[in-house]
C-alpha cells in the first residue's frame, strides 16, 4: 500500500484490517498513525477501551487477540495498537501467530489494528526482490514504508510547516537548516517552531539564513564542514582553525575522525577512478555522488595523487587503531594527523 492509497482509505473511511507502519523516519510514522486514529474518532474520554496501546519489541499475540475481541464503547470502531514491534526479529511460531491474527481479525471488523517498526524492524527488501516478509504478508496486511525524505522533499515540507504558521522562508533558508540540524523531521519541527518564535518575538514575518546560523542546532555532519573543506583544498592553516572551533564547540573527536576518515576514503575512491580513466560523469554515476561533489573532489585528488591519499587512509587507519589501544587520541591524535597529511 502506497500513502496516496492509504490517504484515500481515511477520505473515504474504508478502513479494515491490519496495518504496519515502518520506516527510518519516525516523524512520519507517528502522524500517519495519529491520522488513522483520528480517522476512527477514538474519543480522548474512550480512549481505555477504544484504544488500547502496548509497547515492545516482541509482539504479544494473545494481548493483541483478546484486545480485538471487545466491542467499541460509544463508537464504531476501536484502535488497537502495538509500538516499536521488532518483525525482522521473528521466528516462524511467532510469524504463524502473525497469520493466526490476520485471520481472527475478519471476525472483528469494528477493530483496527496497527503495528508500528522503526528504524531497521521490518526488512522490506526491494521492488524487484521483497523480503521473504514482504513476499509472505505484503497482500495480506496493510503494509506502509516510510524512508528518510530526500533534501528536496524535505525542502518542502519545512516551507509548508513554516507557511502555516505565517513565516516565510527562501530556498536558502531551509538549504541551511538541513545541512546544520540533519535529515530527521522530529528534529526539524523542533527548529521550525524555535526559528518561528524567534522571528515574530523579533518582529519578522520571515526567517534567515542567520537566524538558522544564530540558534538551530547543529549535527557532527555540519559542524565538520569547514574542516572537509581545508582537507579536499589542502590549506592547512585552514584545518587548524576548523579544528579549534570544534574544540570550541565540544564536537566529538570521536565523529571528527570519522569525517575526516570519510573525506579522504572519497578522495581516494575519485583519485582512482580518474586514473582508471573515468571521466566525471562515471565516477558520478558508479559512487552516486552529486556533480558538485565529485568536481570538487576530482580537484582534491590532483592534489593529492592516488599514491598519496592511500598513503594517506593507511595513516588514518593507523591512528584510529593506536587511539584505541592507549596511544595519542582526541583532538591531540588529528593535529598529529594533519600536520603530517594536509
């Protein structure tokens, strides 16, 4: 079942069944599952026997079952959820108990079932190849998949949440909010609601991108960027002055390193394949990097060379394992490395 199918099953109100609401991204799970709720008119004041909600990893069949069996108070329907079910985790007892339920469920039409597996609970496989669970259940339950929005879906969905509540914002305005706060919609509605009060208690209808810069929270990801950005120019001193305000801010080391690690690990892939004799184009096709990136990091390589950046990842490696085992670590360990590689 896609949303727009699922959509028009709350319009019209052909609602039935068993569905599984899964996916990485969370935000979504729970306002599509709060519109189902609010699609079957579960009373906050009958909420005790019309909705009943348990929680875990492993699925109580029986609690479910019994739960189903109870008719609706003072409503047509009832809502029986189960949060944060671990499907992937199933043995074949538990999976028949699944189709045990699917069963039972005809029998009980006045109640709605409605799984929820975040993250990584419910392997969906792909199109062509669905997960042996897809294969077994995808026609006989009301499957939903939610996956991580992409920059431009997420592009739209922050202006339309900005927009209702009277703010307006430029493409680079929310551009920026996504490099600094990350990809997760829960953490982006937090910032819209800070960012929107922020601009109104300063008489704006609008917000920018200093404002983004000024209060948004920011991730490891973007805090990093100025010093991915000194290693692919090679300039050193920029590098130094990236790493003290990390320092300043008290990112990690730990996620530090492993940017810097991820930055030379493409370098090198790029230096390669140039000297395969790739052209811009394949490399950006074979490591699905955007051409903004793979431009810039074919230019680092020349700066480089292949031999040197393996060199150069062979060092890393070396570092992060002597870290490890009680050698230099932090801050100290990536001065000691970019003095030696940039």
């Amino acid at each position: 079942m896609d949303i727009n199918e699922f959509k028009s099953r709350l319009k019209d109100g052909k609602l039935e069944g068993i569905y599984i609401f899964a996916g990485e991204e969370e935000y979504l799970i729970r306002h599509y599952l709060s519109s189902l709720r609010s699609a079957l008119n579960i009373e906050p004041a009958f909420a005790v026997f019309n909705n009943p909600v348990f929680d875990g990893d492993e699925v109580d069949f029986s609690a479910i079952s019994e739960a189903i069996k109870a008719p609706p108070m003072m409503s047509d329907y009832k809502l029986v959820e189960w949060r944060h079910a671990d499907f992937d985790s199933m043995g074949e007892k538990e999976l028949s108990l699944l189709e045990a339920l699917i069963e039972e469920a005809e029998d009980y039409p006045y109640s709605i079932i409605a799984f929820t597996s975040e993250g990584e609970k419910l392997d969906f496989g792909t199109q062509k190849k669905p997960s042996k669970f897809v294969s077994r259940f995808g026609k006989r339950l009301n499957l939903l998949r939610f996956e991580k929005s992409t920059d431009n879906q997420l592009y739209s969905w922050l202006k339309k949440h900005f927009d209702a509540r009277g703010v307006s914002v430029t493409l680079d305005t929310v551009r920026a909010l996504v490099f600094r706060s990350g990809h997760s919609m829960n953490v982006l509605y937090t910032e819209v609601e800070k960012l929107t009060a922020l601009a109104l208690a300063r008489g704006r209808d609008y917000v920018t991108v200093d404002d983004v810069n000024e209060v948004s929270a920011s991730t490891p990801e973007s805090e990093t960027f100025a010093l991915s950005n000194a290693i692919t120019e090679r300039n050193k001193q920029k590098a130094y002055a990236a790493l003290e305000e990390l320092k300043i801010r008290r990112v990690d080391p730990g996620a530090v390193m492993g940017m810097v690690a991820r930055t030379y690990d493409e370098l090198l892939s790029v230096a390669m394949l140039l000297e395969e004799g790739k052209n811009l184009s394949d490399i950006e096709s074979l490591l699905k990097m955007n051409p903004y990136k793979v431009k810039i990091h074919a230019a680092a390589a020349k700066r480089y060379s292949a031999k040197r950046l393996a060199d150069i990842t062979n060092e890393l490696a070396r570092v992060d394992a002597g870290s490890k085992f009680g050698g230099v670590s932090g801050y100290t360990a990536i001065e000691i490395f970019i003095s030696k590689s940039i």
